[in-house]
C-alpha cells in the first residue's frame, strides 16, 4: 500500500515521504506477497530530553525487501540487517546465497523510512540498540506470510547491525519485544559487531549467538567479542565466535578492495561500561574515545569460508 511517488526527484530527495501512514500498513501478508513491504517496528528507543537515556516512543514505518527460494514453502527465514552505510554488497550478497539455500530472506531497511542515508560520521543519530525494535518489527511481519515458517527464523547483522542483533540476542530484547505469544527469533548471527559496550543485558541471551569477525579488524576488534562469547560460555549459554585470520572490517563485501576510511568514526579502542542497554552515558570508559578512521576490505576467501560455516551453522540452529 506504499503512496506513489509523483516525481522521481521527490524519491531521491524527500525518501523517507514515499513511507505509507502507520494506519495504511498491513497487519499480515498474503501469500502473493514479496518485494518492498512496509511495517511498523515494534516501538521505538529514543533520547530521553537530557540526553542520558533512551527511552520507549511510538512505532516507526521502515521497509526490507522479502524474496523466497524456489518453491512452495513455507521456508525458513533470515532477516538481515545492513550497516551503518546502509544495505550494501555484504546483504544482497548474503541474500542471494540464502535463498540458493532455501532460506526466505528479508533485507531490513531502517533508513529509508528514517529519510537517513547512513550514521557512519555520526553514530548518535541512530545507535544500533535503538534499531531493536526495527528487528522485532521485521520479525511480526514476516513471519505471518503463509511461506514462511514461523518457528525457524533468524537474525543475521552486520557491523551497526552486528550491534543490533547483539542487543537483539539479550532476553531482554526478547522480554520486551517478544513477550509469551509473540514470534521470537530462534538464532542470531552478529558479523563485525562492536562488542566494546559492557553491559549487564548482554549476560543472558536468548537463543543461539554465532559471532563472525576478522583478526585484523581494528573498526569492530575481535577481542571484546571473544570475552564476550566466553563469559557466555562460561555461563552454559550456546555463544560460539569464528575469528578469521588476516581478515578486516566487511570482509563479506564484495568488490571493495583494502581501503582506509579516513572520516568514520571509530569506538574500537574504547571500551565502555554502562549501567544497561539503555543508558548512554558510561560509567567507566579506557582507550581512545573515540578515533578517526578504519580499515576495511573484501576476501573472498573469507567470504567462501564464512558462507561454508554459516551454512552449517543454520542447519544446526535452525533445524
């Protein structure tokens, strides 16, 4: 039901217009249903007026672009979710795999509807726990389409959304956007998160987390994402990380050689601790916070080795 837009100038320049009305949107897919679907998230976390917390707001419209394997399902799904630049080859590359696969995939797009074009030179705008309730919104939808199985579906994420599917992963998360009768995520694949914010939410997960990160890495390190994965561990929660060697930063997208951003900005050094997942204020902070600029870079190497685990990850998780 998305509003046409008369001019294509008005798409380009006023995006965020061509977003349906909250009261137009669908509460549930038809079976002929695919393509650019709008939805509502399922709330929102805003900046509280003094800037210290985020708190619960209202419901935003935002779109992903659904697309099924050959076949009469219903299918299990992916939902993925893009980075601070928006959905770029790492998505739509992941995408296309999963469905030779035979997994249902949905490419969720928290800009558009936000009228962003990305939060890499300012992460305030839009921090990756405040695209929770994006994720759990993607999730209602989807998951009531005839071809989609209900009970295996998952969250794949990368570098912002690597963030967000960490906060996603938290009880938490679950807690308080999948309540006892609403779809609940049955797996979470967090590629490149930053996982240099301490906080006491992260200690208990909700469902399978499968970290995927590069040794050289120095945007998101891996070494806060390795003790995280052990106190999960430690604990008898199903956490598990694959550290590839020599691989940096988006490693999975293709066609972007070793390249320095000189612009972004980079928390890697800095690690934080906060009181919980909505504070934004730390109590204690150690390193550089924050810096400028990181590298990063495809492998296709990595990538095929990525693609070979992830592969077999699902089909453990997922079954």
């Amino acid at each position: 039901m998305k509003r046409s837009c008369v001019l294509l100038v008005l798409v380009l320049v006023f995006g965020a217009a061509c977003a349906p009305a909250l009261k137009d949107l669908k509460s549930t897919l038809s079976a002929t249903d695919d393509g650019n679907i709008w939805f509502a998230t399922t709330g929102s976390l805003t900046r509280s007026p003094d800037g210290s917390r985020l708190v619960p707001g209202g419901p935003v419209v935002i779109s992903g672009e659904l697309r099924f394997p050959t076949g009469a399902g219903p299918f299990p799904a992916v939902i993925l979710a893009h980075g601070c630049s928006g959905v770029v080859n790492a998505q739509t590359g992941w995408a296309t795999v999963l469905r030779e696969w035979g997994y249902a995939t949905f490419v969720l797009d928290s800009f558009q509807g936000r009228g962003l074009t990305e939060v890499c030179s300012d992460g305030r705008i839009l921090t990756g726990v405040q695209r929770i309730p994006d994720a759990y919104g993607a999730l209602r939808i989807v998951v009531t389409h005839p071809r989609i199985d209900a009970r295996r579906v998952a969250l794949m994420g990368f570098s912002h959304g690597g963030i967000l599917t960490v906060g996603a992963s938290t009880a938490w998360a679950k807690e308080t956007y999948a309540p006892t009768g609403q779809p609940a995520f049955r797996a979470f694949f967090p590629f490149y998160p930053g996982c240099n914010s301490i906080y006491p939410e992260r200690e208990r997960i909700s469902a399978p987390v499968r970290i995927h990160i590069g040794e050289l890495d120095d945007w998101t390190p891996a070494g806060p994402c390795i003790q995280l994965t052990q106190s999960l561990k430690t604990s008898g929660q199903d956490a598990s990380i694959t550290v590839y060697p020599g691989a940096y930063h988006s490693f999975d997208n293709s066609g972007q050689g070793l390249l320095r951003l000189s612009n972004q900005v980079n928390w890697g050094d800095c690690v934080t601790r906060i009181a919980s997942i909505l504070e934004l204020k730390p109590l204690s902070s150690t390193g550089a916070c924050p810096k400028k600029g990181a590298w990063v870079g495809w492998s296709r190497e990595t990538t095929e080795q990525a693609r070979q685990n992830v592969r077999a990850q699902l089909s453990e998780v997922l079954k």
